[in-house]
C-alpha cells in the first residue's frame, strides 16, 4: 500500500468524535423498512463487486498511530473491503452505473446497523472511496465503523469513481439519489450473502458530504419514507444555504477557494441549460470548457 500524508489527518481525531459519537447515542433507535431481499426497481441493484483489501484490528489500530490518530472508539475486527458497483440515475433520469467502497466487519453477530458515509468535495475521479478506500477521511471512518460492528458504504456519487458523467456538485437529487441506491445496493449484497441488517441506519459527512447528507436525509424523508427511515444523520460543514453561501462569496474582492465556485457553476449550467460560461471563465477558459 502507498501511504500518503495530508494535514486534515492530524484533526481527524475530534471531527470522527463529533460525527460518530451522536450515531453511537442514537443507536437503538426504532426504524423499520421493507423486506430488501424483493427490490421492486433496478435503481439500487447490484451489478458487480470487488475485493480492496482485508485489514487486521492492528493493522487499522497501526494506521491511525502512523497518523497520530488518538480517539476512544478503538478497532476490534477485521475488515473486509469491497468496491460495490450499483445502478442510480442521473439528474436527467439517464440510467447511471456508479461505484462505493463497502467497508464489512469480519465478525458474526445477530444483525449490522448500516452507515453511509459521504465524502468532502474532491476533483479528480481517482480520489473517490472506491478508490481511495483507506487513506482519506471516509476511509478511516468505514474501517472504523465496520471494525466495531458496523456495515459502511462510502459512495463514489456521479463523475467520480467507475462513473464517467459529470459530477453533480451541491445538486439535490443529483447528490442524493447515489447515497439512497447505495443503501439500497447495501441491503441487497447482505441479502445475497446472508448477512442479518438492524433496521437502524447512519448517514454522516462532512463538507460535500455534510450537504450530501442533508439532501439525502430530506429525499428519503420526502419520497422514500416507506421505503428508508434514518435513525440518525450527522451533516457537517455543509452548504446547505445555497443563495446565502453564493451572496457571500460574490461580495468578496477576492475569493481564495474559485474552484469550488466554478464546481458548483458548472453543475447548474449543465444541468439549468445556462449557456453563461463566459460570465465566470476567462474566455480562453470558457472555450475549452
């Protein structure tokens, strides 16, 4: 394995305690959903699954010391990691295959409670979980949590990973429909392998992710509710209030961060049919766009 360093790993001590300890509290909390083992849609199924890796409690417990990772949630079994290949549908409702990081406890017990973990803005495909599956911040927390008895999924989203549209950045449907099919692609692998689910399910994230989260969280309670019920979700550092984010930034003489901007602006006029590329790119940038 390539190990890599980057800064946000030396603060994930306290970020993975305030994303997972209000899971921890709320575990138990009724939910109910129905019999996955009969999906009635072809969003959610599974097309493919590939062994990542295996990994022993030490050797996670030796990760997070080689990143001076310090929290009181220690591993106890091993993990098996997969990357999980589903059907979800685009903003356009085009039928899209896309990709996840399943994070599996090697361990035995009446039934798993499910968490989705869903990642902070990236750029490049190859920086999704599937890919990526261990040396980011969703990586250390699927280990985590499958270490401890947990079954995660980590969602690659559209435009990342396997999928080769664009990526939907800060869009409602678009950010939530992979999170949904992965829970749903989840209970469908544990049918097909005979692994007992707790009705109980997380959802989490932090930066992209924290909006991911909340857009999920509203889409299943507004559409999905006889389907999914969350027990518990975790949003953080999120963009939830687009028009206010996008003021702020606009009164700004300088803005150190344009990349996020020209993600969330390309998103909306590919999918808003805007044609206005050349209101925020340089022309020779716009062109090439």
């Amino acid at each position: 394995m390539k190990h890599q360093t980057s800064n946000h790993f030396f603060s994930l001590s306290r970020l993975i305690s305030l994303l997972i300890l209000p899971l921890l509290i709320l575990w138990g909390c009724d939910n109910s959903s129905p019999d996955p083992c009969s999906p009635d849609q072809r969003r959610g199924k599974v097309i493919t699954t590939t062994e990542l890796g295996n990994y022993s409690a030490d050797q996670i417990h030796s990760l997070f010391s080689a990143f001076h990772i310090n929290f009181e949630l220690e591993p106890v079994a091993n993990v098996r990691v997969l990357a999980l290949n589903y059907w979800t549908e685009d903003p356009f409702g085009r039928e899209q295959s896309v990709s996840a990081a399943l994070y599996l406890p090697d361990t035995t017990a009446d039934e798993f409670p499910v968490i989705s973990i869903q990642h902070g803005t990236i750029f490049q495909r190859d920086q999704a979980p599937s890919v990526n599956h261990l040396y980011s911040l969703e990586g250390v927390i699927g280990v985590l949590m499958a270490s401890n008895g947990y079954i995660a999924i980590a969602p690659d989203g559209l435009g990342l990973g396997i999928n080769e549209s664009f990526h939907p950045y800060i869009h409602e449907t678009g950010s939530a429909f992979p999170v949904i099919d992965g829970i749903r692609a989840v209970r469908g692998y544990s049918c097909t392998e005979d692994i007992p689910l707790s009705p109980d399910l997380f959802l989490i994230g932090y930066s992209e992710g924290g909006y991911v989260t909340m857009a999920a969280h509203k889409v299943i309670e507004t559409d999905y509710g006889d389907e999914i019920t969350v027990t518990a979700s975790a949003p953080m550092a999120g963009p939830y209030d687009i028009r206010y984010i996008a003021d702020t930034i606009l009164r700004q003489d300088n803005y150190d961060n344009p990349g996020y901007f020209g993600y969330v602006f390309m998103t909306y006029n590919t999918i808003y049919g805007w044609n206005r590329l050349n209101e925020v790119f340089a022309p020779d940038v716009a062109y090439q766009l």
